[in-house]
C-alpha cells in the first residue's frame, strides 16, 4: 500500500495525490497547476488509463481542473465528489477549457506571424465535456464502497461550497504479510471559522494517515481586522479621488464573498460619499456560480444566510450590480471614466478579464486593487502584492504599478496556523503520520517541523515522492523543486517534446522504484533493456 505525490507538493496549487492497494490505484485530486509550477509543465508522471477512480475534495481550479487533460490521456473510471461540487465543476471545467482554447489560439498567432507551428491547447472543450459523464455525485456523511479494497465518505471542510475532507478505508491482501488496513484521511483545503455564507469546518476523530494542507502554516490571520468597514474605506476613498477599485478574484467563492460584503456595505450605507456605486462582476464564470450560489445550491449555506434568505434578502443581490457578458463589453468598461469597482478572475492575475482591467487601472495613483486571496508564487498575483517591481508586463506592455495595492488576507477561506494545529490535535489520537502537502516550500516544512515538536510523525513529502503507508519509509524521494529562475529558464530553453521526455525520464525511476525486491532474473532483464536504450541514445 503506498502513497504518491504528484502535485502540491512544497507548493500550494495543482494538487494531485495516488493512494495504490493491491492492483487499485485511485487519484485524489487533479488540480492545475498555477503560477511558475514545478517546472515539468502539466504532464503527468504517471499513465491515466492506469487509474481506476478519482475523489475529488473541491471545485477550485487547483483541486480539479486538469480533469479533462487525465480524460483526454485514457482515464476513463469514475469520478466522485459531493453533489455541490459536481455541479460547480460543471460551469469551472467549461470555463477552464474555454481559457485553455483561447490562450493557445492567442499564443498560435504569434508563433505563426514567427514562422513557428502552431500551439495545442492543454485540453479542450470536448475533453472537458468528456468528464461530466463520469462525475458520480455524493452525499456528505455517506460511505460509499467502490469495491472490496476501497471505501470513502465526505466531511464538510468549510471552505468552499460542496468542500470536503475524504475519509478513506484502504484495505490490501498480502499472500506474504496478510491483511493491511489503513484509514487515510485528505483535508483538502481545510475552511475558516466564521466565513459568510460557508458552515464553518468539521473535525474528523480518527485516522491512521492524514494529508494535510498548510497554505497558512506560518501565519495567523488578523482576526480583530473587520473586513467590512475596512472594504468600505477602501472603496469610499477610492471613488472620491475618481478611481476604480479592482477586485482579482476567483470566479467561484471568493467573487460571491465580495458581493456578499459589498451587499452589507451598500444596507448599512458605509459608502456614503457615493452610496449608489456601481460594482461590475466582469466573469462569465463568477455569473455562472453566483446564479448556483443563489439558487440550486441555496440549501448548502450556513444557518446565517439561510436566515436572511428566510427573511426575503437576498445575499449576494444589491442595487448597482451589474453583470458585464461579452469580452467586448469588458473592454468598453474601461472607456468609461465614472469610478466603479470591477469585480474580474483569474484571482491570481495568471489569466483571463482581469489583466486588462490591470492594465487599465495598475498605472493611476487615484485607482486601488484590492487581494483577496492567496498569490501563488510566480503569478503576476503574486508579483505585485510583494510590491518588488514597479512595473509589470502586460499585453507585451510595461505597467507601471502606482496604484493602492492592499490584500485582505482576512476574507482568506483557508484556516491559519492556530486552526491548522487545532484541527490536527482534534484527532482522538495522533495519526501514525501526517503529510504536509498545499503550502509553500518553506512553510511545508517549518509547518512539519511544528508538528514534530508536537510529537507527530510529520513529513514534507518532495513532487512526485513515494512513500509505504506501512513503515512510511519512501519508496522515492521526489524531485526538488525548481527555483523560480531554474524554472524559467528551463521553460524557455525546453521544448514540450523535450519536456515529455524528462517526464518519460522521471517515470522510468519510478518503475525501477516499484521494482524493488522482485526477481533478479527480471531486475536483470530490465536492466539489460535500459542499457541497451541508453546505449542507442548516448550520443
Ligand atoms: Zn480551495
Ligand atoms: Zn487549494
């Protein structure tokens, strides 16, 4: 029984983990990766027609959106995830297919006017589609058995609507050792106390393996810090100088956060300079999952919004809203001097709408961008939070960023390090080990170190690593992961071809790793061949 890290690992985005039980092997999570990755692009290190199920925790894009790339390389097993999720999954790998088209038609022109072939879309429109019918929705609190081997439930994690944690019962027949069995548990994205609309996350009891994220395993959230008035000061001093409040922000949950906010600020009349703002929600997709939010998914919010709900307010409607539809409108909005807030996504400026309201806002000192989310590193996100560089690339343009930055690390939907440990210090008794997965580099570690000190058996496990769910002795190490110059330059020099070809590489160790301690007359054989192949090579 064994466990693999192929995404997630020592960063935050494109989580992707492979539990195998005797002749099973079950996926949970395919997210994309965002920001400067790890360097070896999107491929898999693994086949995808060698996976039998995928369990999905949540809909966000990092958790679930290289779905139609495992479908387009031969997965074709069934795909499990609460009711909610399959449904906003629905609208997010639409949309994702749609940027996926988009960017490498954008990027195909250029490489044709260079003489150059022309770009393949990650995955496209018909792949995605071909996810939605292995979708098998479920129900939080259930166990479902898939087979003798495997079983799992669904724990509310609070973070997102349909969010979960997955508790999973592996069991393996060894002819040689016997019967083993493991209960597995996988956070996902583990919610914060008190978030609008979200009921707050569970605890789960007990557990013989728990993977765990730590997007915020260093630091605590300011929770005196009132996100309401504090947005409200925001936006009021920003439309009395004549700018525009920006809001980056992801399509699903963070979007319908904001309105949920702006809905509170406009009742209580916070602005009152300018009380009939106008607030632009400029995604397809934030339209798409506000309008599930407000109706198919109403039953799943919290007692305080079904309440309101109850009394005939509806929470993320106000005066002023408007929703912006085509790419040209998009555009147009920046012709249109009155002050406003654009509400756009991607939340991490990697893609999409926003960058060009970024383009049009980033250089006017009267103008503010306000974060509301987690920046991975190497997003342009990311770049100007840190507020290193005065001017950023956009549109083959430089930017100057002169505009009031803030982030509002307080409307995060992930817990800080206090909740992390209390959470992890829930269980009944210590899990025999615990996988720091979803967090940066350094905090995956110091956040493994803090549990060590805790007297858990804690592991910061390295990209693509292979770990016995037994001894929890590695099978491989994994890969370290590439400085953000390395990964640069790599990117640029690497073809995808060649990038296959280290992926083809990496997998290569892997095998030679699952085939420790079988016959020497095999190993022996194996060996011949990769010699015989590096020697063909070898020039
Ligand atoms: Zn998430
Ligand atoms: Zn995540």
């Amino acid at each position: 029984m064994k466990i693999s890290f192929y995404g997630a690992a020592r960063e935050v985005t494109g989580s992707c983990f492979c539990v195998e039980t005797g002749d099973r092997r079950i996926l949970i999570d395919c997210g994309l990766q965002q920001g400067g990755h790890n360097g070896f692009g999107q491929a898999f290190p693994f086949h995808p027609g060698e996976i039998d199920y995928v369990v999905i925790t949540h809909a966000h894009i990092d958790h679930s959106g290289r779905l139609p790339l495992l479908v387009k390389h031969g997965f074709k097993g069934s795909i499990f995830a609460t009711e909610p999720t399959c449904k906003l999954l629905d609208i997010m790998l639409r949309d994702s297919a749609h940027i996926q088209e988009l960017e490498a038609l954008w990027a195909s022109r250029k490489k044709r006017r260079a003489g150059d072939p022309a770009t393949e879309p990650l995955y496209t429109m018909e792949d995605a589609l071909r996810v939605f019918p292995l979708l098998v929705p479920c129900s939080y609190g259930d166990t479902i058995e898939i087979d003798e081997s495997v079983s799992f439930a669904f724990t509310d994690a609070g973070h997102l609507l349909g969010s979960a944690y997955v508790e999973m019962w592996l069991t393996e027949n060894d002819p040689a050792k016997g019967i083993l069995k493991r209960k597995i548990v996988f956070s996902g994205d583990i919610g914060t106390p008190g978030h609008p609309m979200i009921r707050n996350p569970g605890f789960i009891d007990e557990a013989d393996v728990v993977v765990m994220e730590s997007t915020y395993g260093d630091r605590n959230h300011e929770h005196s810090f009132d996100t309401v008035t504090e947005l409200a000061k925001v936006i009021e001093n920003t439309l009395v100088k004549g700018g525009n409040v920006v809001c980056p922000s992801f399509a699903i949950g963070r979007t319908q956060d904001i309105l949920y906010h702006i809905r509170e600020i406009k009742e209580r009349g916070l602005v009152p300079s300018v009380p009939d703002f106008l607030v632009y929600l400029d995604s397809p997709l934030a339209k798409a999952a506000t309008k599930l939010y407000s109706e198919e998914l109403a039953d799943y919010h919290n007692e305080e919004t079904l309440a309101l709900i109850e009394s005939g307010i509806q929470p993320l409607a106000f005066d002023g809203l408007r929703i912006i539809e085509t790419s040209e409108d998009s555009k147009r909005l920046n012709d249109d001097r009155t002050p406003k807030v654009i509400i756009s996504s991607s939340g991490m400026c990697d893609a999409g709408r926003i960058r060009h309201h970024l383009k049009h806002n980033l250089w006017r000192p009267e103008c503010a961008v306000v974060f509301t989310g987690f920046q991975a590193l190497g997003t342009l996100g990311r770049i100007i939070v840190d507020g290193i560089e005065s001017s950023v690339s956009l549109f083959g343009e430089e930017i100057a960023v002169r505009c009031q930055i803030h982030n509002f690390r307080s409307m995060s939907s992930h817990a800080d390090r206090e909740e992390l440990l209390n959470w992890i210090n829930h269980y009944k008794k210590k899990p025999d080990c615990v996988f720091v997965v979803h967090g940066e580099d350094q905090t995956c570690k110091n956040f493994a170190l803090r549990l060590i000190e805790q007297d858990f058996k804690a592991i910061a496990p390295k990209y693509t690593s292979i770990y016995d769910l037994e001894t929890f002795e590695p099978f491989f190490e994994g890969k370290e992961l590439l400085q953000r110059s390395d990964r640069e330059r790599l990117e640029r020099r690497d073809s995808p071809v060649f990038q296959r070809l280290m992926f083809a590489g990496m997998r290569l160790v892997e095998v030679i790793s699952r085939n420790k301690g079988g016959a020497n007359k095999d190993l022996a054989k194996f060996a011949d061949q990769i010699d015989s192949l590096s020697n063909k090579w070898d020039r």
